[in-house]
C-alpha cells in the first residue's frame, strides 16, 4: 500500500492573542495523518525571513515531513480571536510565500507516490500556487484520493475556483456555510442540504463528499449511501485543525478499507479529542494511533 499522504497549500503562523501557534490547514492534516503510520507531507512554501526559519523549526520538532520551498515574499500570519463559543475567527495577510508555491522536481517526484492529497482554495489566491496544485493532481498515481477541502472561510475564491477545483477532485469536504455560498453561485437556493451534496456529488462525479454542520453533526455522501454522526458534547480549546484532523482521521481509514460509516465515526471521535486539546498539532491519544496496528 502506498503510504505518503500530502497536505497541499498554505503554511503560517496562527497569531494567537499574546503567543504564536503553527498553522495551516495543509501542515494540519498531513501532521495528523502522520501519526495513523502514514508518510504525512505538508507542501507548501515560506518566506526567506526570520518567521519562515522558525516555521521550518516548528516541523522538525514535530517530525512532520515537509517539503517546503522558500521564496522571497515574506511568511504568511494570520491573526486569531475566539468566538464567545471558542471558534477561531482568522484575519490573513496577503501577498505571502504561500501564494507562491512553485512545482519543483522535487514536487513532482512526491505527487507520483501519493495515495491521497488534500487542498483548498486558500492557496489558489494567485497563478503561482494554482497551477502548482493542477499540476500536482495530474501527476499523482491512478486511484489517488484527492480532496478539496472547499474553506472559503476566508473570501478568497471565485466561482471559478470552486468549479475548477471540484473538476480534479473526487472527494469534497464542505461545512454548513460554505454549502450556502456554493447553492448562492450556482442558482441551487431552493435545495436543502443534503439535496445540495448530492448534487454536487452527481455534477462533478465525485466519489464522497462530507457536510460538516458543527453541534447538529456531520454527514458523508456516495452513491450508495448516507451517514450521519451527531457531534459530541465537548469544551472546545485553542486548538486550529479539529476539521483537519476530521478529514485526516477519515481518509487514513478508508484507505485502510473500512466501510464509509466507520471510516465517519472514526473521524467524528478523533476530531472531538483534537478540540480539547490546546496548542499546535496535538498529540492524538494512543487508543486513535494504534487504530490500524
């Protein structure tokens, strides 16, 4: 079985108030899938600067294989305040390293022994990244699971973006706000949710796609079947990544085999556990690594 799984797209600091966490929805699932016995990949690119150099740090420490380029943009942060509920709100820079991933050869060598990447539009924010994340897709093996991890979150992303994106993906991951946005551009206001996932999953000929609606649970869609899991009553911490360590756990155990509503509930208890947690990229407990052993 192939093992290197990779986080595609953007590598920052998250500015908390009074301290700095390592973040980045890439570095965050290719770090917790890392630690299900994959070869966990974040690729991206940092500034040539002094936060740049402590990122680069940051994943030594945590042993996360990375293949991180630099540039001459500066390293990208993002400011960080909690909601009353304690979700994360993001403020992002522009005009940073992470919207200037090149494709190396060193690129295209990973793409061609990868099972699963996973990407958003975050780093689509310029031509550079974009075509970087194209040509990563068209390079990787047959079979490779590629997720688009739609977090629009942000506002960076045009219609075009989303469509693009979903035409070299087979898996689409997507929250309750973001499916809004999306029936907004194409027109599909009168749908309900569900009605919603499974047109996108027709449309696009895709093989999954997840809805994660918060406290009111998570769904996954294929062809063949519908699982919902309710979210677990839990103290949300300062952790960012809980949804990425959702996609990791969720991918590690359908490449493992596991049927589609135990691959659901798997991630639905491990992403629960990562939001206790405080600080960057948490350890998971030893009852989620040892999992597939």
């Amino acid at each position: 079985m192939n093992k290197t799984i990779v986080g595609l797209g953007e590598i920052l600091w998250d500015v908390f108030p009074g301290r700095k966490i390592l973040g980045g929805a890439p570095a965050n699932f290719a770090y917790h899938v890392s630690q299900f016995g994959f070869n966990g990949y974040a690729l991206s690119a940092v500034g040539n600067d002094l936060l740049g150099k402590e990122i680069l740090n940051s994943l030594e420490e945590k042993n996360l294989n990375h293949l991180i380029e630099t540039t001459d943009y500066p390293t990208g942060t993002v400011q960080v305040t909690l909601s009353g509920a304690g979700i994360p709100q993001y403020e992002i820079c522009e005009n940073v390293a992470w919207d200037n991933i090149p494709f190396t050869r060193r690129a295209e060598n990973l793409a061609k022994s990868t099972a699963a990447v996973c990407f958003g539009s975050l780093a689509q924010r310029n031509k550079t990244s974009r075509e970087t994340i194209r040509k990563f897709l068209k390079t990787v093996p047959d079979g490779c699971i590629k997720i688009f991890d739609i977090n629009l979150r942000q506002h960076f992303y045009t219609k075009n973006i989303i469509e693009e994106s979903l035409k070299i993906s087979n898996v689409l991951k997507i929250n309750d706000d973001e499916i809004k946005v999306v029936a907004d551009l194409y027109g599909w206001k009168e749908m309900n949710e569900q009605e919603l996932c499974m047109q996108l999953l027709r449309r696009f000929a895709l093989d999954i796609v997840i809805l994660t609606k918060g406290t009111e649970g998570s769904f996954v869609f294929n062809n063949e079947e519908t699982s919902y899991q309710p979210t677990p009553k839990v103290q949300v911490a300062d952790t960012v990544g809980a949804g990425d360590s959702f996609t990791a756990a969720f991918v590690a155990a359908f490449i493992h085999g596991r049927p589609i509503a135990e691959a659901h509930r798997f991630a639905v208890e491990v992403s629960a556990y990562v939001c206790q947690q405080h600080g960057a990229m948490p350890k998971l407990a030893d009852a989620h690594i040892e999992y597939f052993r």
